[in-house]
C-alpha cells in the first residue's frame, strides 16, 4: 500500500475532519468496546494547550490523527493505574486517541503518528507516556509495544470496560 503522508499539528479548523476520522474508526473496529470515541469539547480543550492533536495527510486529505492529553492531577490518571509516585503525574503526557480511515490502514500510521507525538514531547517535563487499549485489540496493542509501551496494568476505565494500562519512559538525552 505504502502512500505518502505527512504529520502536522492539527489546528481548530482541523476539528471536523478529526470528528469525521474518529466517526469512520468507530463504525469500522470490529467490537465497539475496543475504540471509545473522544467528544468535541474533549478534542477542543487539547487544541486549546490541555495537549495537542497531530493530524496525518496523504494525497486524498487527512487520514489519520492522535491526540495527546495533558491530564493534569484528574481523578483515574493513569500514571496512578502504572505505579507511578504522585509527584510523577504532572509529569505525564497520555496518548489518548489514535485513528486511521480504514482505507489508509498498512502503512503504519500508528506507528508514524506516536513517533511524531513523542518527538513533540521531546525536551519537555513530560517524561511518563501513557495510554489504553482494549486487551483484545491486538492491532493497537501490536503497535503500542512496537514502540515500546509496555502493559503496566489492566482496569476498568471508560464506565467499566476492560483496558490495558500502557506505559513507557521517555529516553532523557
């Protein structure tokens, strides 16, 4: 398949079509517990610095994005969930929610997209990466430990759905 996609940081105008991608990912996973779709007010509040949304393009348009969520000292943090010291969670970054359109599907753009947010994070406090991933969706869950995440915990997040704690440690330079 191998298209050509370029990643850049989304902007407010960019909302509609991250909703569209999200939309496409929902109606295309094959059990809707492994995908929970982010809100509006959610994807407005990362373009507005509570974290930030890279959007991937190929020739078609957009096709892909991630959001990156800085989750504050919220109530369920996940850095809690891995074990990590409360003095830690400022400094967590969440790689919250990842789509891709089906059709763009197989060229590692998962793979693509975190690379590119952990760039981002490069040089900042954020040292402690985190996310979720249903346990039966091995696709995602490839991808995670591909670069490096590593199941930290299982709980149940998202009003009682079973989920995979990844967690991975930023290289400090």
């Amino acid at each position: 398949m191998n298209m050509n996609f370029s990643i850049r940081f989304a902007a407010p105008e960019d909302l509609d079509s991250i909703l569209w991608i999200m939309e496409c990912a929902c109606r295309s996973v094959p059990d809707p517990a492994w995908f929970v779709a982010s809100g509006r007010d959610f994807l407005q509040d990362c373009l507005a610095g509570k974290g930030f949304i890279l959007l991937a393009e190929g020739l078609t348009g957009p096709s892909g994005f991630l959001v990156v969520k800085y989750p504050g000292d919220e109530p369920g943090h996940l850095g809690r969930d891995a074990g990590l010291p409360e003095a830690e969670l400022p400094r967590c970054a969440y790689m919250d929610t990842v789509a891709v359109l089906p059709e763009a599907r197989g060229n590692r753009l998962h793979i693509r997209l975190l690379a590119a947010a952990e760039q981002a994070l490069s040089g900042s406090s954020r040292c402690h990466w985190l996310a979720t991933v249903h346990p039966q969706n091995r696709y995602s869950l490839q991808n995670f430990t591909a670069c490096g995440y590593r199941v930290a915990a299982t709980r149940k997040k998202y009003g009682g759905l079973d989920r995979h704690i990844l967690y991975k440690r930023a290289r400090l330079l």
